[in-house]
C-alpha cells in the first residue's frame, strides 16, 4: 500500500490538500500541491523543515525540486507550485501558520 493511501487528505486551500500525523512532540504533515496551486504570503510561528518529496515549488527566484529542502520560520513568504507537488513538513507541535492580508 502506497503512504499516501493511508492518510487522509483534507482541503485546505484551492489546489491544496493536507494530512496529519503526531508522534511524540514532533507533527508530520504530507501536503499535495496541484500544478501550479498559490501558496499565499504567511508566516510560520516556529522554524519548520520542508522536504519536497515530489514536484518543484517556487519561492520569489528560488526553485526547489524533488528532494529539495528548505526552512521557514520567523518571516514572511509566498509562492507557487510549478508541476503536482508533494511536501513533507516536519514541525514542533503547536506550529501554526499565520496568512497575511
């Protein structure tokens, strides 16, 4: 059984869907990302890992890809998904995500 069978992916955004999974103190989630989905301007509460596990997502000029890593936390940022794109997020429990207006 392929992981993604065994989580359940819930709408978050047009284009975005989310799963869920704690253990211990750490959270885990699996994000899938349509083509070319918005990513709108955020922040994050806490400093989160970002592991591209399929796809390529775009930040300003930088592009990261399949296996592609990234952190985020403490400012603000936007951004697109330029093919299907999953996201592994690995955080503290409690992160939260604040969008901007």
């Amino acid at each position: 059984m392929d992981f993604q069978e065994k989580l359940s992916f819930d709408p978050i955004l047009p284009g975005v869907r989310l799963a869920n999974y704690v253990e211990g103190d750490i959270e885990l989630k699996v994000v899938k990302f349509d083509a070319g989905a918005a990513i709108p301007l955020h922040r994050n509460t806490a400093n989160v890992r970002h592991l591209v596990l399929q796809g390529a997502i775009k930040f300003g000029d930088e592009v990261f890809e399949s296996l592609g890593e990234y952190q985020c936390g403490g400012k603000e940022y936007s951004g697109m998904t330029l093919r299907d794109t999953i996201v592994l997020v690995i955080q503290p429990i409690g992160t939260t995500y604040q969008i901007s207006d």
